[in-house]
C-alpha cells in the first residue's frame, strides 16, 4: 500500500500514474468533504475536480504540506459556493440541500428526519465553527491537523468546537435519544 | 513538561480536554486532571455529558450514498480532471485576452500561453491538446478582433467619450464571444468524460474537434 507522501513525492517527480493514483485515493475524500458543507453530490464533485485541477497546475513548491493543501482548497471553495448562495438568497429554506435532484436520494433523506436535522443545523452555524464541525467530526482529522488546514491555533479549534457542540445541544434538543 | 495531576485548571482549559476526550485524542496524562475538574464543576460536568449525546446524534447524518461511486469510476475520473484541466486552461487562456482604449486606439493583447512542463508521453500530448485548442480558440477571437477593429474606423469616432462607450460595448461582446468558446470547450470536455473507455488515442481525437469547433467549422 503506497501511502500519500509517497504519492505526491512521485506526483512532484513529475509521474502522471502518481497523479491518477492520487486521484483515486482523494477524490472520493474530497467529495466527502465538500458534500458536508455543500449538501449537494454534483456541487462537490465539481469541488473536489476544481481542487485536484489546482494540484496538477499549482507550482510544486508552493501547496507545502499537500493534504493540508487540498483540505484547504476545498474548505475555502466551498465557503466562497456558500457565500454567494447566500447572496444569492437562493438557499432553499438553509444552506444545506441534503438532497439534491436525485428522488431516490431524497427519500432516503426524507427517511432519516434525524440526518436531515442535524444536516440544518450544521449549515446554520457560524462558518468559523461550521469548517471545525466539519473537519474533526466528518472529515476524521486530528485536531492538529484541522487548525492547519484553517491556519488557527489547535486551542481555538477546540474552543469553536465546544462553541459548536453547545449551539448543537441546544437546536437538536428535540432528536435527542 | 511534567503535569501536576493535582493542579487546579480552569473550565476553559477543562473545555479543550473535555474535546480531546470526546474525540479520543486525550492524552493519558491529562485525564486526572480533567476528571477532577469535572467532579467539581457541575457545569462542565453537564455540558460533557451534553456534548457526548450531540456526538452521537452528529453520526446519524450519513453520507449520500453516491458520493461512494467516484471510487468504482476513478478511471473515469482521472480523465475527467485531465480533460476538464485542458478546458479551464483554454478557458483561462482566452479571459487574459484584454481589450484596452488608449491615445484614442484600441489594443487587443493576448495573454502568453503557460507552459506546461513536458514530463512524460502522456504530459506532453496534453499539452499539444491545449496548444492546439488555445491556438484555435484565440485565431477565432483574433478574427472578431480584426472585424471589430474595421467597424471601429468606419465609425469614425474620435471624441473620447464615444470611444469608451464602444470599447464596452465591444468588451461585452468579446464576453460573449469568450463565454460561447468556453461553453463549447466545456461541452467536449464532458462528452469525453462520459466516455467509459477512454484510451489514450480517444483522448489525441479530443482535441480535432475542440479545434474544428474553434475555428467554428460544421461537421
Ligand atoms: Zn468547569
């Protein structure tokens, strides 16, 4: 199993297999990731394709640590496809569209009132705390690595995620087991 | 740095743990502290156990279960980004194309094309795929130029207000005109995409008809 370093070392080196494995082992993670902000599959993969492309075109030496650049790239599109969706007004009753135009996938959504809750009140927080909820719940990462990608202090990442968990509490009170 | 395992902390501190722990990275020598924090502090006690409930509650929100498919396509999906990078690029090449009004004329200039390292067979084809559709693409945006440019000497404008005013005008059509080649680069970007087998030869055909379309050939 070849690891992540060791792919985008041989990405660096100029190896198109390198890339294409790299898209492979990402591209699924970086839909993962911006689907959580998005709400939206094809949204996200536009995101995720718009982030890789960046990967292949951005001048080697300047993504420094790689993952936490393609993290980073996504968080920040995301937040721009989300600010001018609110300047727009065109949020369909909050940001998070959980389900998009797929009808299967909108029942399933329908389905669990519970996901479909705790969807709403994600999106609604603030996005200082909204990107930390994200990363450290859903995208898995350590909360070292969550304060790189947002370039904050790990503290403060703890903070905004304890912020975050009490404003949660409170607006799914009604889920609760 | 030792910790005293004894040494009060305070709630904020107890918070950041209180994190560490419900997210499993609390380091072991913390935890009597946190504990004793928590044993005095109803409070902390109460949002901890709080927080615990939201965590679990958090997990219920699965993911769309077509977000999985990109990994049975990630074939399909390397030349996806390979042919959607051919389309931005052109699409990026053709908005550095300025339109400019100075000394009472009018300067189209192009932007330089980006070099794109050669670093292997497959690198150096995609690159002559986007030269070539660059080249076309900015051949037919040369062309309007060129009609503009005789529209403009009819015209004979030479107050500098009513320049401006056309240079605008002519700017939106060039917005136009740029829009139209993008979306038509982009259409062929996808119609590649959805192609399942695509072999390296398919992706040199790519190209022919990105340029016939540039140029604003009919098949
Ligand atoms: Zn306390």
């Amino acid at each position: 199993m070849t690891t992540d370093h060791e792919l985008f070392r041989r990405f660096e080196n100029g190896s198109p297999d390198a890339f294409q494995a790299l898209v492979r082992s990402w591209a699924p993670r970086l839909d993962a990731l911006a689907w959580r902000f998005l709400g939206d599959v094809e949204e996200a993969r536009d995101v995720r394709q718009t982030a890789l492309l960046r990967l292949w075109t951005a001048p080697r030496a300047a993504t420094g640590r790689r993952t936490t650049w393609l993290h980073r790239v996504v968080v920040n599109l995301c937040r721009d496809r989300l600010r001018s969706r609110r300047l727009r007004g065109r949020s369909d009753g909050g940001d998070v569209r959980i389900a998009s135009a797929d009808p299967a996938a909108a029942d399933a959504a329908a389905r669990d009132e519970v996901a479909r809750r705790v969807a709403e009140a994600v999106a609604s927080l603030p996005e200082a705390e909204r990107d930390v909820v994200v990363l450290k719940q859903y995208a898995d990462l350590s909360f070292a690595r969550v304060a790189e990608i947002l370039d904050i202090p790990a503290t403060t990442a703890k903070s905004r995620m304890w912020r975050a968990l009490a404003k949660l509490r409170v607006e799914l009170k009604e889920c609760a087991p | 740095m030792t910790i005293d395992p004894r040494a009060p902390i305070s709630c904020e501190d107890a918070r950041a743990l209180s994190v560490d722990l419900l997210y499993g990275e609390l380091d072991r020598a913390e935890q009597p502290r946190l504990e004793r924090h928590l044993e005095s502090c109803a409070e902390c006690r109460d949002q901890q156990a709080g927080h615990q409930d939201v965590r679990k509650l958090l997990d219920r929100w699965r993911p769309d279960p077509r977000i999985d498919e990109v990994s049975r396509n990630s074939r399909r999906t390397w030349w996806r980004v390979a042919s959607v990078a051919a389309a931005l690029f052109v699409g990026a090449c053709l908005l550095g194309t300025r339109v400019s009004w100075q000394d009472g004329s009018v300067t189209f200039s192009f932007a330089a094309t980006a070099a794109v390292e050669e670093q292997t067979d497959l690198a150096a084809s995609f690159h002559r795929l986007i030269e070539a559709a660059h080249r076309e693409s900015n051949d037919r945006l040369r062309s309007l130029h060129e009609q503009i440019l005789i529209e403009l000497e009819q015209s004979e404008r030479e107050n500098d207000a009513a320049g401006a005013a056309l240079v605008r005008a002519l700017e939106r059509r060039l917005v136009r005109e740029r829009r139209e080649i993008g979306a038509m680069i982009g259409r062929l970007a996808r119609a590649a995409m959805d192609e399942s087998a695509l072999t390296r030869n398919a992706f040199h055909r790519m190209g022919a008809p990105i340029a016939r379309e540039a140029r604003g050939d009919k098949r």
